[in-house]
C-alpha cells in the first residue's frame, strides 16, 4: 500500500482498502511511507486499527504531551486508541508482520504510524533512510478573511509505552539510500 497523505476523509479509502486485502486473505503488507508528510492524527488511528490486532483495539495508541502554554486546555485529546467498531474489525488485517518503506519526505503522522504500530505487531521491519523526525502535533488556526492559516506545534507524540524518536527521525532497520 502506498499511502501518500493523511488527509481528512482518507480514512475511508483505507477501509475499503483494507476490506479487499482482508477478502484476497493477506497476511502481510509493506506500507509505503516514503512519499508521506503526514496529516491527520485521527486518520493514523484509524490505520492503526486496521494493523493491529484485534485483541489490541480500543487500547492506548498515541498519546500527546502539550507544551506548558495549553497543559490543561481541553482542547487536546491526550490519549488516543485505535478505534474499536464493527468497521474496523471487519476489515482489520491483525497482521503479525509489518514491512514499512520510509524516506527523507516520511513525517508526523506517518512517523507516529511507525511508533505507535510497533508496540502492537510482532515484527515491524522499516525500510529505507532516516524519516524526518516531526515527533510533534499542531492544530490548525485559519483566517478566511486574510486568507491565511497557522499550524502551532502543541504535543509531543508518544506511543503507549511512553515512546518516542529523536528530531533526527526514525532510523531504518535496513538501511536503503
């Protein structure tokens, strides 16, 4: 699967996706990653949920650290688990093996897909060159009128064994150039 962006709404081309490789019964996937700067928290969620095994959905995912200007805000969701609905279990792989490809272009959220899947599968095995290292989330802030938008970094992003990768990236098991 080569996945591009986690993009708002893209989480039902994943699904559908995954329901045609849950029926042809695959049993392992290589995600390309190479190409994608990320996105979309929620849409890596739900990737999330249709990797992992079953027994594992609904549990602790992502969980986000905010920065001391909005520490108790309610704004932020600060634990975030892998959607568990009839949905994502019928098109959930609970796949034991995991091939991702990476590149200077993986970020954010699909660096947080690699760090928060790992804990989950067996055997995650990443492919390729250092990821870029955006290990932080953001909010988006928009002015229609001025036509502008801001994306303020407000987390830091960890998996539920309160992990997380250097400013350097994720670095491959297997090393490609």
């Amino acid at each position: 699967l080569c996945y591009r962006t986690f993009s708002e709404g893209s989480d039902q081309y994943l699904i559908e996706s995954f329901k045609r490789y849950k029926a042809e019964g695959v049993s392992e996937l290589i995600l390309d990653l190479r190409y994608n700067q990320g996105g979309r928290l929620s849409v890596a969620q739900t990737l999330g949920g249709l990797l992992i095994p079953t027994d594992k959905l609904g549990l602790d995912y992502i969980r986000q650290e905010p920065n001391q200007t909005i520490k108790n805000s309610k704004e932020v969701n600060l634990t975030l688990k892998t959607p568990k609905n009839q949905t994502i279990i019928d098109a959930n792989l609970g796949l034991e093996r995991l091939y991702i490809l990476t590149g200077t272009g993986t970020a954010s959220a699909s660096e947080t897909t690699i760090l928060c899947t790992k804990p989950y599968i067996k055997n995650v095995y990443v492919i390729g060159s250092n990821t870029m290292g955006k290990n932080q989330s953001s909010v988006e802030l928009t002015n229609s009128q001025y036509d502008w938008k801001l994306h303020p970094i407000i987390a830091r992003l960890y998996n539920c064994n309160n992990e997380t990768f250097k400013e350097t990236g994720i670095i491959p098991d297997y090393y490609i150039n």
